[in-house]
C-alpha cells in the first residue's frame, strides 16, 4: 500500500479501539496522522504509539457533534501538514441500552449528534480540502447495525443506518472529482464499546462471540485493515459501497 506515503489521515474517534488501529495502521504505511477525539490523555497515547515507531502524529481535541470543532479540526490538518487526503470518519457512542418506548430525546440527540451529525460535518469540512488537491478516499464507520435490526439499541441501529445514506449520497456528488466515499460495517469487535455493551468476560459476552459463525468476536487491527484498503489504490473503482467485516454475522 505505498499509495499512502506522505499523504495524510484525519482519525475521528482516534483515542482507542478502531480508531487507534486505524491511525497506527496508516502512519505504518508512510501517512502522516491527524488523531481526534474527546479525550486528550488517550488520543496523546495514540500520537506517543505512532512517533515511538517513527511516524508523524499530532492530537487535536474535538466533538464532532460541535460544527465549531470539526471545522477547526480540519484547519488545523491542512495548517500543519499542507493538505488532506484520506479520512476515517470513525467516532462513535452506543448510547444507552433500553426498549425504544423507553428512550430519551436526551439520548437521541446524543447518539444521533456524534454518529451521524458528526459524519456529516466531518464529510462537509473534509470535501473541499481533498478537492483542493484533486481529490482523496473518505471512509465512514457504520455497522452491521446499519443493515439489520437489534432490539434495545435502536437509536444507535437507526444512526449507523444513517450513515450508509448519508455515504452513498455524498459518494454520488463526487463520484467524478476524484473522492471516493465508503462505509465499514464492523459485527462485534474486541473494544471498549463491546466491554460496555456485554461485558469484559461472562456468559453474555461468550454469547456474542458465539453469534459470529467465524466462532469470534472481530479485533480492532482486522477493521484498520479494511479501512486502508478503502482508501487504497487497489479500491480505486470502489464508491458509495459499505464493506462489510462481520465473520459472517449478516451471512445467517
């Protein structure tokens, strides 16, 4: 993948699990990486990891639900390293786990602000600086969540499903100027948001696993792994599509 030599990643959600995978996977590749998330302790360890190992990181703090930092965010890329190419759109909250009926407008708009307000102002801001320089790949983190239903979690299902419109449309807008828009739908990976979800061990967390016929829960490295390709020279036909990362979860 020598396409990423020199070029530059944005990382949103950069300060653990996917997302750290993700910025280590691209600097190891020659990209220089822009990691940004909430919690500024965590996404300085993402940096540390990255310029331990010889690459070029910097953190930038920022709420993707916040139209004022996502359009710092993206200033403060092109201000540093000159332009950007590649873009993960990867922050992300579950939210509370409860039936529909029993849901918050609080919840909702937490959920729906981060997972697919954040998308949007991300791709909104991102867009214009890859056009600037002919253009770049962008890949937004969905879910299997975004192809089928799960009960209690319905808010988070219904904003990963968001996020496959809202990156077949833009990927349709710039089909012909050289940006390329995709989607990952990862089936349950070893992060934190499953630990939240299921449990760091136990029966439930064993269940989940077993729904998987591949017989495991996915780790965070196998996702990186999709979302370079994404972004790589060998997807170059590839547009407005969502891979799916599963071990066979949607096959049943």
């Amino acid at each position: 993948m020598s396409s990423f030599k020199e070029k530059v990643a944005l990382v949103t959600g950069g300060t653990s699990g996917i997302g750290r995978a993700s910025a280590v996977a691209f600097a190891r590749e020659g990209a220089k990486i822009v990691v940004t998330g909430r919690r500024e302790r965590e996404g300085q360890e993402t940096v540390d990891l990255i310029t331990k190992a010889g690459g070029k990181a910097i953190f930038i703090k920022t709420d993707v639900a916040k139209e004022r930092d996502v359009k710092a965010m993206v200033e403060e890329t092109v201000k540093t390293y000159g332009r950007l190419d590649y873009a993960f759109n990867n922050a992300g909250i579950e939210g509370n786990i409860a039936p529909l009926v029993e849901q918050s407008i609080d919840n909702y708009e937490a959920v729906l602000g981060i997972n697919v307000k954040g998308v949007f102002l991300s791709m909104k801001y991102e867009i214009p600086e890859m056009l600037k320089t002919g253009g770049g790949a962008i890949v937004n983190m969905s879910s299997v969540g975004g192809l089928i239903g799960f009960p209690g979690i319905s808010l988070y299902i219904a904003s990963k499903h968001a996020v496959l419109g809202l990156t077949k449309s833009a990927a349709l807008e710039h089909a012909k100027s050289g940006i390329r828009i995709n989607a990952v739908c990862p089936a349950a990976i070893e992060t934190d948001m499953v630990d939240r979800f299921v449990g760091k061990e136990g029966e439930h967390r064993q269940q989940l696993a077993g729904m998987h016929p591949i017989g495991r829960m996915g780790k965070p490295e196998e996702i990186a792994s999709a979302v370079l390709y994404l972004c790589s020279d060998g997807a170059s036909f590839i547009t407005g599509q969502s891979l799916t990362v599963d071990g066979g979860f949607t096959a049943q």
